[in-house]
C-alpha cells in the first residue's frame, strides 16, 4: 500500500465517521460541526483524484459560506432538538430501507459512469487547459441540460423557502413593505423644544471646628 491509497483510506474512514455523526449528534451546533469536518475531508478526497478546483471550491462555498450560515441560522433560531428527536427509533426502519435504496441506484449510476478503463486518454491540449477549463467545457456542452435542471430545482426550492418563512404565523413577526415605503418623517420623528436648564453647583461645605487657613486652630 503506498502513501495515496493510506491517505484515501485515512480520510474515507473520517469522512464515514463524521457523516455518521452529523444524523446522530445530539446538539444541532455539533451536528454543524461534524458536518464542516466531513466537507473538509471529502476536499482533501478531490485532491488526491488531482481536481484542485472541486476541493477548493467546496472549502470555500460550502465550509467557508454555507455552514457560517447553518451555525448563524441554528444560534438564531435556538430549535428544540428534544422535540425534533421524537419518534427517531419508530421511524429509523423506513428511513434506513430508503437511504439504502437511494446509495445503491447512485452507485449504479456512479459505476456505470466512472468506469476508468474505457476512459479515453487525455489529449495534449487538453492536459495544457487544466481540469477547470476542461470542467466549464463539460458542463456547458454536454451536460447543459442536466444544468439546467439542476437550476430550476434550486430555483423551486429558493421560493418555497421563502413562501415558508413569509406566511403569517403566530409567533412570527410579518412587515408589509408596502406601509413601510408610505411612511413620512413626520409619523415617525416628533421634534420638542425644550427650554435649557442649568443647575447651580452645590456650595461647598463650611468649615466645623476643623483647621483654618494660617495653621490656627479654632
């Protein structure tokens, strides 16, 4: 075994164990946490397959940005996990019969795909481009549709997402900006006059019985 495939196997284990952790932490910010590590070393993954630019970056988009956010939005929020966890042993059967079927039609998929003896060779040109040029090429030639898709699906999910956090709840607070933008200065701001007052600086006190200027003594 060399020295890659002990790193692969290094960092496989830890990206295993922290995925793990991330559905079986028991406070939402270790969750987060545990989540950051698994991103940390599925880059450090990509590197060793020499795409510097995947690596680079799900660092900066995902650990650098998404989970600043994650962290932000659960301190925010401040959830009750305990009420979250109910009923995680009733359903743990359903969910793992799904997240089983889910891994092995995307490794069909993935070993379809990726089978490394039919791929073709690299061209010099190609090789001179580097992995990101080749990467943009790729995307937007012969999986521009596949993109697109993906696009719309994030689009749907970014106004359900909104259409969830503006309906009126009870314990939710709801602006209309419509009566924000009508608002005048004079609504909001009332200037009062006041007349200045200056107090006196209290007198100091007088002397009891104690030394007098000269050194003498009453």
């Amino acid at each position: 075994m060399n020295t890659t495939a002990a790193l692969f196997y290094l960092f496989s284990l830890v990206l295993l164990f922290a995925s793990v952790r991330v559905i079986t932490a028991r406070s939402t910010v270790h969750a987060a946490l545990y989540l950051v590590l698994a991103f940390g070393n599925a880059a450090c993954l990509w590197l060793l397959l020499r795409a510097e630019f995947l690596a680079i970056a799900l660092v900066l988009v995902y650990v650098g940005a998404v989970m600043v956010l994650f962290l932000f939005v659960v301190m925010m929020l401040d959830l009750n996990t305990d009420r979250f966890r109910e009923g995680f042993w009733k359903h743990l059967p359903l969910a793992g019969l799904v997240g089983a079927v889910i891994a092995l039609e995307m490794a069909f998929v993935l070993i379809r795909g990726f089978d490394v003896r039919s791929a073709p060779a690299l061209s010099e040109a190609a090789v001179k481009a580097g992995n990101t040029k080749m990467l943009g090429v790729a995307i937007y030639t012969q999986y521009l549709y596949p993109l697109q898709v993906a696009a719309v699906l994030l689009l749907v999910a970014i106004i359900a997402a909104i259409s969830l956090t503006l309906r009126r709840r009870k314990d939710s607070r709801y602006l209309d900006p419509a009566e924000q933008v009508k608002a005048r200065k004079a609504d909001r701001l009332r200037i009062v006059q006041m007349p200045p007052v200056v107090e006196r600086p209290p007198a100091p006190p007088e002397p009891t019985g104690g030394a007098v200027p000269g050194g003498a003594k009453t």
